[in-house]
C-alpha cells in the first residue's frame, strides 16, 4: 500500500535557483533535508505501468547494501549475489515493458575505504568489504551485458585514480564531491556515446522557454538582447572535457 503522499516542494526562480545546487548550495542542502525516506518495495507503486507519462531515462543503483556479508541472525540488508542479480533482472524486466523509448543505465556498488568506514560508522557496517562489491559489481556487469543495457562499473571507475581512498567517500562508504565527479563524468560519457535514437545528452536535449525577453541582458548595441537561454556556463562544459 502506498505511503502518504509528501508536499511537493518547488524552488521557482532566476540563477540564483539555477544555481543552487552547485557547490553544496542552498537547493541542494534543501533537497537532501526534504528527500523522500522510502524503501523501494515494490516496483509497480514506483514505476506504474499506467502512468501518463514514462521517464525517458531511468539510472538504477543497487548493490553496495546487499553486497554485506551475512549477519549470524539473518537479519540485515544482506542479498545473496544470485537472488540480487534476479531482483535487477526483474527492475530491468519492469523498466522496458513502460515504454518502446525509456532507457536504462546501471550503475554498479563502488568501492569503498574499509579504514575509514570502521573509523567514521558504527560496528553495523562491520560486514562490508571492498573485495565483495567488487564481486557483486562484476557479476551486474555480466547481467547488463547478457540483457543489452548500458552499465557502469563504479568498483573500478573510481579506483583508477591514485589517490582514490583519500578523496572519494566522506565516511569510506558514501561519495564525496570528488567521488561523485567520477560518477557524473561516467554517466555523461555513456550519454554521449549511446546511439540512441534520441540523444539524451544534456547538450542534446531541447531548449525551455527559449524565447527572448525584454528583461533578458541588452546587447553591446544596445538595439536588442542577449537570450540566456541559449547560453552554456562554462561551469557546465567542464563535465565534457
């Protein structure tokens, strides 16, 4: 049974909101505080096939959790590697019945730095290591590959730079600012090497409410105005470089 529905919240603004959730910004500190706090339990509540509108692009993460080694009591979030790769099997399964035109990208557990972990988190996460994500990251790899859908290996994107264990978690489990540079820069390349027949790379994608206005910047003439809309900050062509 679905929970109760949460307020919807709606930041509506110039630059200032645009670019809020840049550089740990107000919207982004807002965001996470006002996140939704559900399990995903079942699929058809998230996902539902009768939807008026279906995503174009789903990214799906799963992994790191059920990756954790067995409690002795047979509780905790503990997935048993092949019962895991079935349950994406089924949330791929789901995804492509909504829709000829969604696409799908899978994202596997990362690493993590055990020595931090154990300094930063309590003794619950006493069962996780990096050398069993590793495992559960390679088998999706496999099942994306046997299922044709795009994938992303984490485990070993974010260990190719030197410094990995000192820059990409906060806790040794979840990702800093640097960590998820590498997950952005994965996704775009994926994005932009897909043939799709819809480019869903986000220089591809269409222009909103593209038309100029006579409050938009004047032009060095003087004589008309500059259309921001069509403007690319520099901050945003560093993700392609």
């Amino acid at each position: 049974m679905p929970g109760p529905m949460k307020p919807q919240i709606v930041l509506f603004g110039s630059s200032i909101v645009q670019m809020s959730f840049d550089n740990g910004g107000w919207g982004a500190i807002l965001a996470n505080l006002l996140e939704f706090k559900a399990c995903l339990e079942v699929l058809d509540e998230v996902f539902p096939k009768d939807a008026l509108v279906q995503p174009s692009l789903v990214i799906v993460y799963f992994g790191g959790n059920d990756s954790i080694d067995p409690h002795p009591s047979g509780l905790g979030p503990h997935v048993p590697l092949q019962e895991y790769l079935e349950n994406m099997r089924k949330i791929a399964n789901h995804l492509k019945s909504l829709s000829d035109h969604i696409r799908l990208i899978f994202l596997t557990s990362p690493p993590i730095n055990e020595e931090q972990m154990h300094k930063k988190l309590s003794a619950t996460q006493s069962g996780r290591t990096n050398e069993s994500c590793g495992i559960y990251a390679d088998a999706l790899m496999e099942l994306c590959e046997e299922m044709n859908i795009k994938a992303i290996n984490l485990w070993s994107a974010i260990q190719k730079r030197e410094d990995w264990l000192d820059v990409s978690f906060t806790d040794g489990i979840h990702l800093s600012a640097e960590g998820s540079k590498v997950v952005v820069k994965e996704i775009l390349r994926v994005l932009r090497e897909a043939e799709w027949k819809t480019s869903l790379h986000w220089m591809s994608l269409p222009t909103e409410y593209a038309e100029d206005s006579p409050y938009y910047p004047p032009s060095p003439n003087g004589t008309s105005t500059i259309n921001v809309s069509y403007s690319i900050p520099r901050r945003s062509l560093q993700w392609d470089l």
